[in-house]
C-alpha cells in the first residue's frame, strides 16, 4: 500500500496537525485511506477515542467535506462517523491536505447526529460565500446521513 502524508490546515494555510496514512483506494475526486488516531486516549461525545484505532478516511477534491469512519482498535467496531466541513481537499503524489473550517458532524452508528464547534466556526474570518458553502455541506451531510449510513 502506498503511504501519504496528510496535511490539516488552517484558514491562513498554516499546518496545524499531519499524519501518514495508507491508502486504500483513489478515484477521479475521492481517496480513501487508512490511519491509526495517534493521539492519547479523548474521551470524545459518549465514547472513547484511542490511540491506535483505526481511522478509514475519505477525501474529496470536489466537495466541503471529509469523512471518518471510526474503529475500535480492541473490537474492530464501528463507533460513528466524524465528518470535516473543509475546503474540498488537495491531492499531490504522494501528500493530500484540506483547509479545516471547524464546524464537524459526528454520527454514531445508530444514526444520531451532533454538529461540533459551531462557535469556532462562527468565530472564523471568512468571506459570506465560503461560510454558505460550508453550512450548505453541513446540511448536505446530514440529509445524507439521515438513515445513519454513510454517503458513497
């Protein structure tokens, strides 16, 4: 498998986290990769992020968003969806990174939806057509989700 480094940025283009990831398969606007969460463990909207769960990551070039389908690393189950509101992704040879807007959906595999850091994303200085792009990802998001299973 190929390995990637993945870039999160902020809205001033400055790294704010990075990772490597595998890559499981690409499209003509998708890439979809493999991680392993390499932070301590978070307790994180009723359950446990751990370091060393498995993280199936999708990112697009076309559209406000990526998606995380979140493992546990002990059983291997699904524990929900974490969903970026980003500027669609850019993909290198060998890196991808996405300009993270804050705003997040996280959806537990019963199909429950929690929309995180909305006063971060209040807070952002960005123009009136990005902020409406972002919200009307979010809302795309949730209609896509709203039977709890994911968008293709």
């Amino acid at each position: 498998m190929k390995e990637i480094t993945i870039y999160k940025l902020d809205l001033s283009g400055q790294v704010t986290w990075q990772y490597q990831g595998q890559v499981l398969s690409q499209e003509a606007h998708a890439i979809v990769l493999e991680a392993t969460f390499d932070r301590e463990d978070l307790p994180f909207q009723g359950i446990t992020l751990k370091h060393g769960d498995r993280f199936v990551e999708t990112y697009y070039d076309d559209r406000w968003y990526n998606l995380f389908a979140v493992y546990d690393r002990d059983s291997g189950e699904l524990k929900g969806w974490y969903c970026n509101i980003c500027l669609p992704a850019v993909f290198l040879v060998d890196s991808l990174s996405y300009v993270d807007l804050a705003l997040d959906l996280w959806v537990t595999p019963d199909g429950r939806q929690t929309v995180l850091d909305e006063d971060e994303f209040a807070e952002l200085n960005m123009g009136r057509e990005t902020r409406e792009r972002a919200l009307a990802a979010l809302q795309s998001l949730r209609v896509l989700f709203h039977d709890g299973t994911p968008p293709a």
